[in-house]
C-alpha cells in the first residue's frame, strides 16, 4: 500500500456514484480513537450476485443480449467498488485516511496538529438537490473524508461534531479558521471553490442560488467574483 500526503492533493468525486445514498458511520468508538467507514461494496456485491444469475439465464437461453447487460452489471459491481475509512487516533495524534478502489487504493495521514476544523462541502446533484460530504480542514486545502458526495446534512453535521469534540476543537473558531462565509452551518465557499477547480462553474451557480436564495444574476456575479480570487492566488 503506498502511504501519500494528504496536503496538495485533489480529490473529485466519482460522478456515477454521486447522489447514490452513502451513509458515512462510526465503525469504532473510544478515548483514544474515532474511526469512521463509507463504503458502497454491499451494493457492488449485490451487483456482482445478479450478473452471476443474469450470466446463468444467458447460457441457458442463449441470449446474447444477456450477456450485454451481464457485462453493464460487472462493470458497475466494479464502479461501486468503494470503501473509505478515516480514524482519528489520539495515541498518534494524526488521523488517516484510506481510500479502497477495485483496483486501487491510496492513503495519507494529516497530524492534529495542523488540523483547524472539519467543514461540510454542499454540492449540487439532479434537479438541484444538495448534498453533502465531510472534510479535514488544514492550513492548505482540504482533505475530503470521502470523494462522493450524499444527502442527509443533520446527519453529517451530528458526525462534524463529534469529531470537533474528540479534536479538542471549538466548532467557532474552527468556522473562523476556515475562513470562508458560512450560509445555515454549511461551508459555502468552500464548496464553490471546490466546484470551479473541478470546472462545473453552472453547478456552482446552482449552489449559491440555493443556499443564498438569491437570483441568478446576483449569483453569476458571486461565483465570478470567487473565481476571480482563485486566480489570483494561483
């Protein structure tokens, strides 16, 4: 397993399984650690289990279009393929992150000691629905508890908690350290920012309309405007 950084990396999420319900969790609970798991491998297995049957029905039939859509299950039970696990351990004071592809997998550890808080990134997934995903905010940029992005914000902000307390972190300064505007606990900005580096300028469009409630002019001005300093920094 090859041990990367977490600081300089970009991490985008995986547009095909966007918006599939993920439910991050606490694997393990205790003085000295947190772990936490999100993982969609259940539903590759599932996958994986009716391609076998729906392979079986095509031999038997001789169906060669069952064994198109044999072949569209496979690759999809290989898509969903995903497990990431991040702990924050106490004794090491450092939390790391695995990530778990079918045919990758990388990891990285971040010290507590340059962690200034856990942040929500929004974006936008069909018909303008936000969703939602976790990150180790750092004097650099962030380091995403996942690459994909689900619903359910109460959830993720009970779980932005726990992990602020465990950090000996207040969740005010940790919002100030940050540095970005809030709009209703979630890191606005930072979402927008993370959507322009991605190149999905409409989808951050969308975002601001939705969590600003402002109109679309009102809002192209606003994501110009953070695009405007994104370029200067660079």
């Amino acid at each position: 397993m090859t041990s990367v950084r977490a600081h300089g990396q970009r991490f985008v999420a995986f547009e095909p399984i966007r918006g599939i319900v993920t439910v991050m969790h606490a694997l393990r609970k205790t003085n000295q650690e947190l772990v936490f798991v999100d993982s969609t491998i259940w539903l590759a297995i599932l996958l994986l289990g009716f391609s076998i049957f729906a392979a079986y029905r095509s031999y038997v039939q001789s169906s060669r279009g069952g064994f198109l859509a044999v072949g569209f299950l496979l690759l999809f039970s290989f898509l969903f393929w995903r497990k990431e696990i991040v702990t924050f351990d106490a004794g090491r004071q450092q939390a790391e992150w695995k990530r778990r592809r079918a045919f990758k997998v990388a990891s990285g550890t971040v010290p507590f000691s340059e962690i200034t808080g856990i942040g929500m990134e929004t974006t936008t997934a069909s018909h303008g629905v936000l969703t939602y995903r976790l990150t180790i905010l750092t004097r650099d940029e962030p380091v995403p508890m996942s690459d994909v992005y689900s619903g359910n914000q109460g959830h993720y902000e009970s779980i932005r908690q726990e992990i602020l307390a465990f950090l000996h972190l207040d969740s005010d300064q940790a919002k100030s350290a940050q540095g970005a505007p809030l709009v209703g606990g979630i890191d606005d900005e930072a979402s927008v920012v993370s959507l322009l580096k991605q190149g999905r300028r409409i989808d951050a469009i969308q975002l601001v309309r939705s969590t600003q409630k402002i109109g679309l002019a009102e809002a192209t001005d606003h994501v110009a405007h953070i695009l405007e300093k994104i370029k200067v920094a660079q």
